[in-house]
C-alpha cells in the first residue's frame, strides 16, 4: 500500500523538473494525478509515461476559468480532487530599478494569483471529499531577500501569508494547508536563472556557489517531492500553516 493511495492530485507547473518529480512520486505513491501545465507537448508525454493514474490538462494559473475547469476535469476522471500543489512558477531577474510594471506585473499574476486561484477552486472538491491538503511552493526567497529578484522576492513572500490565511480558515473543513521552501533545486528554471547571474556550476566547485552551503550541493528535484509527498499524507495529519525549509542549509548560510 502506498501512502497517498486513493487520493487525487492536481499539480502544476507538472510538465518538467520539480512538478515532473512530484507527479511521479505521487503516482508511485498510490495517487491519481492531473498534471497541469502551458508546455502541451511535454505534459502529455509526461503523463503519458507516467500511466493510467495520470493524465494532462493545459492550465494557465493566472486565468479562473482555467481552474474551474482543471477542477472539473480531475474529478470527472478520478473523483473530487484531495490534493493540490501549487508548484508552477516564474523567476525573472532584473534589477529593482529597471523592473517595469509589466515585469512585475507577469510574476504576480503567475506566481501569487496562481497561487490564489488554484486554493479558491480547490475548497469545493475537497469540502466534499470531507478532507484536503494544499501544498503551496514557496522559496527561501520567501523567508529571506535577494538581489536582483524583486518581484520573485514578493510573490514567495506572498504564498507565505497566503498559506497561514489558508490554513486559518480552512482548518475547519478538514483541508490543511502548508508552505515549502526551496533552495537552489537542479531544474530548468533555476539553471536558467543561475546563468543569468553569470555563474555556470558546471565548471567545477570553484564556481558553484552551492559548494559554500553546509549540505555543498543544488538539490534533486525529487528529494523536494518527498517532503511535498510528506504533506499531503497523512503522515503530516497536524501539520497545518507551516512553512518547511528544504534547502541544504542555504538559510544557515546562503551562497550568494
């Protein structure tokens, strides 16, 4: 038996890296996801891979409609969905004083307003389910700043209140609600970002800032999975409004 088994997930952001690892760990687990993205192409073939418990639907976050019927769509294949993990996301960098309005804007409206949308339209499926588990993808940028990533910056801190909002008011509806935190996680986004600082980690320790961390390394996307499998199991039954820190030790001593 596995620890999610009978549970039904919806996660995005789920068409590569950490969302790719989620899904699958979920599925591994005993769920039945949706696995929710703007990349079709990779989606389907992610899910496709993956096999019967799993299935892709084209979501973008910042649009409610979209929600609505990605909630529609889940239940009409696996029943009312019970967990949901707010995963998909953007990191754009650029300095403070010459991030537009539209920059920021675009974070926002993916990052938070995603975030926002996504636990709205989970409260009815997992009302009537009687039991839920909102998992919401923060950042150590949600605990503490960092250069050049303003808008990234207020968007984690945002999921970061939002989840204790969350958790306050659905508690009593037996739906839990918790943040991650993440560090450096070896994905697509986070290379990408890292080159745009003008550090390569692939040319050795002498250039990975991860190397000055206690834990010295980036992280797998699935040991990230294993703490968000962790929340909506039943194993964490009283964790609730809580933030957990998954990042090697980057908040002890950061490497930038």
């Amino acid at each position: 038996m596995g620890r999610l088994d009978g549970e039904v997930a919806v996660i995005t952001g789920a068409a590569r890296g950490q969302g790719e690892a989620e899904a699958r760990r979920f599925v591994a687990e005993g769920a039945s996801v949706l696995l929710t993205d703007v990349r079709d192409e990779q989606g389907a073939a992610v899910a496709e891979s993956i096999g019967a418990r799993a299935a892709y639907r084209r979501l973008d976050i910042g649009e409610e409609h979209d929600w609505v019927a990605a909630m529609a769509d889940a239940e009409e294949r696996f029943g009312p969905p019970t967990v949901l993990v707010n995963n998909a996301g953007v990191l754009r960098l650029q300095a403070l004083e010459t991030t537009s309005v539209e920059q920021y804007m675009d974070v926002v409206r993916i990052n938070q307003l995603g975030c926002f949308l996504g636990m709205r339209a989970a409260i009815d499926p997992m009302r009537r389910a009687g039991h839920g588990s909102i998992v919401n993808i923060s950042s150590v940028q949600g605990l503490q700043g960092m250069a050049y990533a303003i808008s990234y910056v207020a968007t984690k801190f945002a999921i970061r209140g939002m989840t204790k909002v969350a958790a306050i008011e659905l508690g009593p509806l037996n739906i839990r609600v918790n943040s991650v935190h993440p560090g450096g996680v070896d994905t697509e986004m986070s290379t990408e970002a890292v080159r745009e600082l003008g550090l390569d980690m692939a040319e050795g320790p002498g250039s990975d800032p991860m190397a000055t961390m206690p834990l010295s390394r980036i992280s797998r996307p699935d040991e990230i999975a294993a703490v968000v499998a962790f929340l909506a199991s039943t194993e964490a039954s009283y964790c609730t409004g809580a933030e957990f820190v998954v990042d090697g030790g980057w908040t002890a001593k950061p490497p930038f």
